[in-house]
C-alpha cells in the first residue's frame, strides 16, 4: 500500500476492484462500497498521525457508524482503479459527519455521507472526541473550506 496524505482537506485513498469486490455480473456489490469507504477513513486518520490503534491504547476510545447514508450514481466494475475521497463537514463533541466520494477518474460513483461517534471501548457509551483527533479533524475541515473559497475566486 503507498503512503497516503491529506491535502486541502481532502485525503485520497487508492482502491482497485477485485474479483471478490464484484456480482456474477462484475459490477461492485452494493455493501463493497462500505468496506472501501471504512479502509479509506482509517487511513486518513494514519496520514494525519493519529491512527484508530493510539486512540484506542491512549483513551480507551473507538469511532463506531451511527448514520450512513449512500447515493449510488454509477456502478464500478471489475479491475477499476477508484479513489475514495475523504473531507470533513462537521466535528461536535462526541461525533463527527464526513463526506466520502468514490470516483473513478474524475466521474462520481458513489456518494457515502457517514456520521461517526466517538465511544467507550468497554461500555459502548458516548464519549468526547479526543482533543488531537477533534483538532486534526477540524483543522482538515477547515482546509478543504479554505480550498474550496480559493478555487471560488478563479472563477467568474
């Protein structure tokens, strides 16, 4: 696996569609995408230093789904090379929105919208981010905001 890095908010993970990614029809199964989308997230909080396993030892913290919401637009087939984006929409307290768009090429094919929640390994009660991943993941919010207002002023 290369090394991946986040830039203007946005982390780019690489997927290829394998065999056991696809239908009899070579066309991704459905519940892939979740798997893509998951991989994609843990490995943006490894390029922002703060991977899930020191969240865990350090806290005693784990991010579990508690909303996902998918848009299929276009179906991936097999031996595709995707790319999974991953940005910020908003950091509370104890959870977190994302935004994850997985794109073969410059075409959308899906459109992943997941609410993560920060809880207790042990108890599986909501707990408060903690500071350096709610820092990152703001400070990756705020990169892709002051991305996206500078391609804004190119444009007439």
């Amino acid at each position: 696996m290369t090394e991946t890095a986040v830039a203007d908010g946005v982390h780019l993970y690489p997927v290829r569609v394998y065999f056991e990614d696809t239908d009899a029809g070579g066309i991704v199964y459905h519940a892939n995408y979740l798997r893509f989308a998951e991989r994609a997230r843990t490995e943006a909080l490894r390029a922002m230093g703060l991977p899930h396993s020191d969240m865990m030892l350090r806290h005693g913290m784990i991010f579990v789904v508690r909303h996902a919401e998918l848009d299929y637009q276009r179906p991936a087939r097999l031996d595709d090379s995707l790319v999974v984006e991953t940005t910020t929409v908003s950091v509370g307290g104890a959870s977190m929105k994302l935004r994850q768009r997985v794109k073969r090429n410059d075409e959308t094919l899906v459109v992943v919208d997941v609410t993560l929640v920060s809880v207790a390994e042990g108890t599986g009660r909501a707990g408060r981010i903690p500071a350096a991943w709610r820092d990152a993941l703001t400070a990756m919010a705020r990169a892709r905001e002051g991305a996206q207002a500078a391609d804004n002023i190119g444009v007439s």
